[in-house]
C-alpha cells in the first residue's frame, strides 16, 4: 500500500502502510465501513467540533436529527441515568433498577428507585430511593422520597415521604401521607 493525498496535506504518519489524507471536504454518500484489523470497532472518530447526523447544521457536540437507539444504557458522566433492562421495564435516574435481572413492566423514576429490584413485576416507583429494597415484590406503586424501602411484598400503595418505610412482608395495604405506616 501507499499514500493517497488530496488537495495537498502533510502526510503525518509515515510509517504507516496506507493513509488518505483530505484537506478540505470529504463526502461520503454511502457507508464508512471499516475493513479488516483485529478490532470490533466499527469505527472510531475524533473530532474536535460538532457533529451531525442527519443535520448540516449541528448545535451540540453531538446532534442527532432523528431516532437514536441503543442496546445498552444512556450515561451522563459515567452514571447510568436510563435504561431498559428485563423485559419491557424502564428506569430513570441514577441507580434506578440497577440489580434488575428480570422482571417485567416495571417503572422506576429517581436516584436509586428500586436500586434493589430483581426480578419483581408491575411496580411504579418514584422519588429519592422509592422502593428501594423491593428484590421481588410485584405490583407495588410508592410515590415519595424514600417511600417504602425494605418490602419485598406485593400489591402494596404508599404515598408519601418514608410512607411504609418499615413495612418488609405485609401485602395489599394502602399509606397515605408522610411516615404513614413508617
């Protein structure tokens, strides 16, 4: 292999077996597809401004006109902040569903929001820590910081800051208000 050069570039790496070096536009109308090399990377992209897909005109480092999708999680600075684990569950926030295994239509909304769920059903937490502890118990909904952290029962309704705080085995009760039932 040798050196392609267009539109006269300094040519960097001159140990390389092959390079193609651009200064000014490149357009590609089909797909960059990387070939070869011992890597799973599809392709890696430094840049140092902003990037568009699917628009010419980006406002953020990276700006996407369209539908993004993702087999994994969503981070802001190295925190988990959304993702989708079992089937058919989401959790928002930092530490949200983080032990989740299984377990299905769940929802939890807050930093560490059923943090300990694992394979529970149908629950609905949200606020600061709700639901804490809940490994596998199935459709709960807790509303409220901190709302019933230890259960692992089922059927449960508690709303409120701390409301079935304590509550660890007792199923099908309803506490409404702050520390209700704590």
């Amino acid at each position: 292999g040798g050196d392609v050069l267009i539109g006269n570039p300094t040519l960097h790496d001159q140990t390389a077996d092959e390079d193609l070096l651009v200064k000014g536009n490149l357009i590609v109308d089909g797909k960059l597809i990387q070939h070869g090399g011992t890597s799973n990377t599809f392709a890696d992209l430094s840049v140092t401004g902003k990037v568009g897909i699917g628009t010419t005109n980006p406002q953020r480092k990276l700006d996407v006109a369209g539908d993004v999708n993702t087999n994994s999680v969503y981070e802001i600075a190295g925190s988990t902040v959304l993702s989708a684990n079992g089937n058919s569950n989401i959790f928002v926030g930092v530490y949200a569903g983080t032990s989740t295994t299984g377990g299905a239509g769940n929802a939890f909304l807050g930093h560490q929001a059923g943090a300990s769920n694992i394979n529970g059903n149908y629950n609905s937490f949200l606020g600061y820590q709700a639901g804490y502890s809940n490994s596998s118990g199935n459709y709960n909904t807790f509303l409220g910081g901190r709302a019933v952290q230890k259960a692992s029962s089922s059927g449960n309704t508690f709303v409120g800051d701390s409301a079935g705080f304590t509550n660890t085995t007792g199923s099908d009760n309803v506490f409404v208000g702050a520390s209700a039932g704590y």
